[in-house]
C-alpha cells in the first residue's frame, strides 16, 4: 500500500498527475522538439493558466528554470551590481544569500532567532540595496514572513527591486505583485510535481535593471541571462532545450488548481493547518516551534518533540504515513509536516489523530 507523505518537498505528488503522465505519453511530449509549434502551444498553455491561478500582472515576464536555487545565482548576475539585502529566519533564506556572496556581491543579512521572522528594519541597512529580498515561506522553520514588510521596504527604497521566495507558499498563499519584482517558485512542494523545474516571475523594473547592467558590461553572459530567457519567453521558447514534460505537467495541474478554486485551496490549507497547530499545543510531548501565531506558515507546521523527534518519525511510518525530520542542526529534535494541496482533509486529520495518540 502506497505511503502517504508529508514531507515538504519533495512531496507527494498530486492526485491528478498519473493521468497527465499518461496523457503525456500518448502525447510523446517528452519528443517534442522546444523550438517546434507543439511545445510553444505547452509554454503558451501553462504561462496562461499561472497568470490566471497567481493572478500574474499581464506586463510580468515568466521564464523557466532548472530550480528555484538557481534564481539565486540569476538574480545575483542579472538585477544587482554590488548591494543586496537579504532577510534571513531559515536555512533556505541563508543560501540565498550566501550564492549572492559567492558571485562577488556584498550582500547583507538581516537574520532573526530560531522560528522567528527576519523583518525589516531601515535601521539596520549598512548600504543602499539594490535587491532587497525576502522569503514568504521558510521550509526550513515554517516560518511566514508578514507581507506588510515589502510595503515598508519598498517605501525606504523605491529604487530597491523587491524579490521574494514563494517555493514552498505557492499557490497556497496570495502574492502581492504590486509590491514585487522578482518572485520565484519550484514545482515540487505545492505543486506536487516531480522535482526539476523552476518558473520565475519578473516585471518591467526587473528587466530594465538588468538591460542597463547588461549595457553597462556588469552582466557577465553565463547560463541564462534574463535578457535573453525573456525575449524567447516572449516567442514561448527558452535558450535551451528544458524540461519539456514538467512545463506540461505543470500547465496542467495549475488547470486542476483554477477548477478547484484557489480560494478553496486557501480556506482548505487554512484549516487543515489549525488544527496541526492545535495537535502540536495538546500534546504533552510537542510545542510549536513558531509561537507567534501569525508567523506560522499556512503550509508548513514545525514541531518540536521532547526527548527527540526520531520515535515519533518511526511510528508514523509503521503506519503508513511519513514526515519530515527537522532541518540541518535540528534533525533529530523536530518534526516538518507538508500541508500542500495534494493532502487531503481527511489525511491530515488521520496524522493528527495518530499523532495525539503517540506516546514513546
């Protein structure tokens, strides 16, 4: 009998995707050639149905990726030519980053404790950002950054681009776009997708940022300049031939989403995440590791677990059901459910029953 998975990402795939992987293959998608009308017809379909599920400005540009990691490196070579400003509450933030380091840019860190949020403060900002960054969802801690902050960031420095991490949010929490200029996302955590795919969401600032450091020779041309990734994108092609089969997938359950209603999805992630929380404050053995409670992610719940979290893994799993360790340095001491929308009501309320049940 299938496991059910609640690790956030990657996930469990959605419940839709067996019969797109057929329709695939009986479409011999993975043989279409990228620069054929067949897969203009794929990109074209599934750009539409992300403007329409995300609510996607129509002058915001959407381009592929191989990942959500590597818009860090695009983002440092294309949009900043000395200062970022990074606001750091998880693992995920940190990397982010650091790859900003790592090519060369002096990018400060905001950083908060352990399940707290990283905000922002005009105060603490050393040089004028270019890039001022933030991340909607930390995986790593579940915790969510209020959106009221791009408003304040952006009112200290209009100049600044706003960019913000929605991996593990999307579609499940709404994204400001008027206060936004690079937002960027991977298919496997809400999307329930198999991993290899990344979608990023730039605007008109964004673009003309990285037109005048492109002219300004500040762009050095590596894999995927945005200049370049947005001029095919417009032609719904990419540089190179990409994950054709994940672009379909991903058109296609962004459809499913759209038929559902993602006000649904919302109200669903909502609940099903009240009373994770609810689960974590009545057990004598849990807590929450994000005691603010409008910190918490709506898709990630994060638990510690007195005397270690390693039991309470090895139960669920002679069950069936299947969570995640705690992240880096705090594996063995807590515990990361996925709250996604391929996890049914009934599901997470199966994992909470037998959660309040354990005792080691």
């Amino acid at each position: 009998m299938p496991q059910l998975i609640f690790v956030p990402g990657p996930s469990a795939t959605y419940f839709t995707l067996e019969d797109h992987l057929k329709s695939a293959l009986k479409e011999q998608v993975m043989a279409i050639s990228h620069r054929s009308p067949a897969f203009k017809g794929i990109y074209k379909f599934t750009v539409e149905q992300l403007r329409q599920l995300l609510d996607i400005p129509q002058a915001y540009e959407v381009v592929f990726t191989t990942s959500a990691t590597e818009v860090w490196d695009r983002m440092a070579e294309n949009l900043v030519d000395t200062h970022s400003l990074h606001h750091v509450h998880g693992a995920f933030s940190k990397k982010c980053a650091q790859a900003f380091q790592r090519l060369g840019k002096e990018a400060q860190m905001i950083t908060a404790p352990e399940g707290t949020v990283a905000l922002f403060d005009p105060k603490a900002v050393e040089a004028q950002p270019e890039l001022i960054h933030f991340t909607a969802n930390e995986t790593a801690t579940g915790v969510k950054h209020p959106m009221a902050d791009l408003r304040e960031a952006k009112k200290h420095f209009p100049d600044a681009l706003i960019a913000m991490d929605v991996v593990s949010s999307t579609p499940t929490t709404p994204i400001p776009f008027e206060d936004l200029d690079s937002v960027y996302f991977s298919v496997q955590k809400c999307f329930g997708l198999p991993a290899g795919l990344g979608v990023w969401i730039v605007s008109p600032r964004a673009i003309a940022k990285a037109h005048a450091l492109t002219v300004a020779g500040k762009v050095y041309p590596s894999y995927h300049p945005l200049l370049e990734m947005v001029d095919k994108g417009k032609g719904y092609q990419t540089i190179e031939t990409p994950n054709t089969l994940n672009i379909y997938l991903l058109g296609k359950v962004a459809e499913d989403f759209r038929r559902k209603g993602v006000d649904v999805i919302r109200r669903e992630a909502i609940y099903k995440n009240t009373i994770l929380i609810k689960c974590f404050e009545d057990h004598p053995l849990l807590s929450p590791l994000v005691q603010e409670k409008d910190w918490r992610s709506d898709t990630v719940a994060v638990a510690n677990v007195e005397g270690g979290s390693a039991p309470l893994i090895a139960y669920l799993k002679e069950k069936g059901l299947v969570v995640g360790a705690g992240y880096g340095k705090h594996k063995a001491a807590q515990i990361r459910i996925a709250n996604f929308p391929t996890h049914s009501k009934e599901q997470i309320e199966l994992l909470v029953d037998l959660i309040a049940d354990w005792r080691p």
